[in-house]
C-alpha cells in the first residue's frame, strides 16, 4: 500500500482559472484594440516579440499555446524535475541532511490558486530584470517604439515589463512546479545532529526554495512598484510644465502604469492554464516521485496532529 493512497484526487477550480483568463483576455484586447487605432504601438508586421511570427493579435494567440505546451511537458516530466531539485538540495546542504518522506495521517485536499501568487510576483521581478538588460532587445520589438511622441514615458517604460511578464509567466511553472511536487509529496530534511550543541532543524524541501523565491519576489517588487512610482511622478511633472501627447486623451498614456501594477493578477491567466496540467497529473507524479525518493533510501516518516486542549 503507497504511503500516500489517502491523497483525494487533485480538483482544478474551473471558475477561478476562466476569471483569471477573462481578465487576461481582456487586457489583451484592450491593448491590440488601442495599437490598431494608433494609441500604441506594435501595429507594425513585427508584432511585440521577435522570437514569435505574426502581429500583435497572434502574439496573444502565441501566449496560450506556449502555455499549453508548457503544462504538457510539465504533466509528464514534474516528477524527473523535482529529482533534481531535491538533488540540488543535498548539495547545497552538503549531505548535512537526513531526509525523510512525510506521511500525511489526514487526507490532502490538492493545492489552492493562492499558490500562484507568488509566480506572479517572481515573473514581474524577472521581467522588471529582463527589461533593464540588453537582453530585452532579443525578446521585445522596441523599434515600434520610434512611431511615439517621445513624451509617452510611460509606454516606453511599463509596456516592455508587462509583455515580458507576460512571456515569463507562461514558462515559471517549470521552476515552480517541481518545488510545488516536492512539497505535496511530503519530502523534509533534518540536520544531522552532531555532538556539538545544535538545535533540531526540520524544514521541507520545497519550502527551501519557496523561501528563496519569497525573497526574491518581495525585494524585486518593492524595487520595481518603486522605480515605476517615481518615472510616473516624473511624466506627470513633465505634462504639468510642458505639453501633453497629441491625438489621443492623456488617460491612454497613463493606462500602461495602472495596467503594471495589476499585472501580477493578469499573469494569473496564463499560469492558471500551466497549473491545470500541473493539478490533473499531481497525484500521478506524487506516487512516481516518492518511489523515486525511496530506491534513494529516502524512508517515510508518519506524522500525527493533535489538538491541544487548554
């Protein structure tokens, strides 16, 4: 009997994943509408990407079946992935670690969307990152860029993070969903104690690096809502003593800043398409990573809540 036949079948929330999408679309249309009237840019051939054929229209088509390809791949190779996380782990840790398989005594009820969160907010880190590089210029089309007053600040500054994100968020799972397997399998770590005085440290594997990339995700957007915050004030100096952009209502301008502060809720679209994959094969994977954990010697190790009574 596998240590972990309680496991309820994974339920994908159908409702949560067509809201997020609907937004996502939304977005999408809002900005292929606006290119086509001239408001921005990207209504030149070379649509917004350069690695992807088509004009801005397909670029969005393009989006979701990148998406979807990368849900397949992770359906099938999660449990391949989280072997070598959790091999990176032992040598980060330099065989310091005992490590067990948590055996859950109540049944597990599958994963939240709360979860992707955090992806958001590590894609808008990431594409804040990609977007101050010159490796920006391999990814997004800047040349449309040329057509623009050169008073749309903002356009210039936020629409490059946003589709970027955008790009992002369409392949994190694969850095997330292996931690995320490691994790719902139950795989911890407990130092080894020594004869030195040393406190007992039992942590998750995954929760290892979901700790890091909690980090990374709150500093890169603190950095990042900061950097956008202090050019927008600029740009709206700069319309309160000079002149504001010709042909189109200021407004419009100013949509791209409103639009990257909610973007890591935009970016819950296309990843709530990745996740799906990565919750109708959980329980199949979580079974194929434990046995691949015990042929390591990994044992299982049973856990029991109790509730404490004052």
């Amino acid at each position: 009997m596998n240590d972990n036949d309680g496991i309820n079948s994974f339920q994908v929330s159908w409702k949560s994943a067509v809201l997020f999408n609907i937004l996502a679309v939304t977005s999408a249309a809002m900005a292929i509408i606006m290119s086509y009237i001239g408001a921005f840019p990207f209504n030149l051939p070379d649509g917004i990407y350069r690695f992807l054929p088509g004009d801005i229209l397909f670029d969005f088509v393009w989006l979701y079946v990148i998406g979807i390809l990368c849900g397949v791949i992770i359906y099938f190779t999660s449990p391949f992935l989280a072997m070598l996380f959790w091999n990176l782990h032992r040598m980060i840790k330099r065989g310091g670690y005992e490590y067990h398989l948590q055996s859950m005594s109540h049944e597990y009820q599958g994963s939240s969307y709360r979860r992707l969160f955090l992806p958001s907010f590590v894609s808008l880190g990431l594409a804040m990152s990609i977007a101050s590089s010159s490796l920006a210029n391999v990814i997004f089309v800047s040349e449309s860029f040329d057509l623009l007053d050169p008073g749309n600040e903002p356009i210039f500054i936020t629409l490059p993070i946003l589709f970027i994100m955008l790009v992002v968020s369409s392949t994190i799972l694969f850095l997330f969903a292996p931690i995320w397997l490691l994790e719902d399998s139950g795989a911890i770590c407990e130092k080894k104690i020594d004869e030195s005085r040393s406190n007992i440290d039992i942590e998750g594997v995954g929760n290892f690096y979901l700790k890091l990339l909690k980090g990374f995700a709150g500093v890169a957007t603190i950095i990042t809502y900061l950097l956008l915050g202090i050019q927008t004030l600029d740009w709206f100096n700069w319309l309160v003593t000079e002149s504001p952009p010709e042909g189109f209502p200021v407004f419009l301008y100013s949509l791209p800043v409103f639009v990257v502060f909610l973007s890591p809720i935009i970016a819950l679209g296309p990843l709530s398409i990745v996740n799906t994959f990565y919750e109708l094969s959980a329980k199949k994977n979580i079974i194929k990573l434990e046995k691949s954990l015990k042929a390591n010697g990994i044992a299982p190790m049973k856990i029991k809540f109790e509730r404490q009574v004052d």
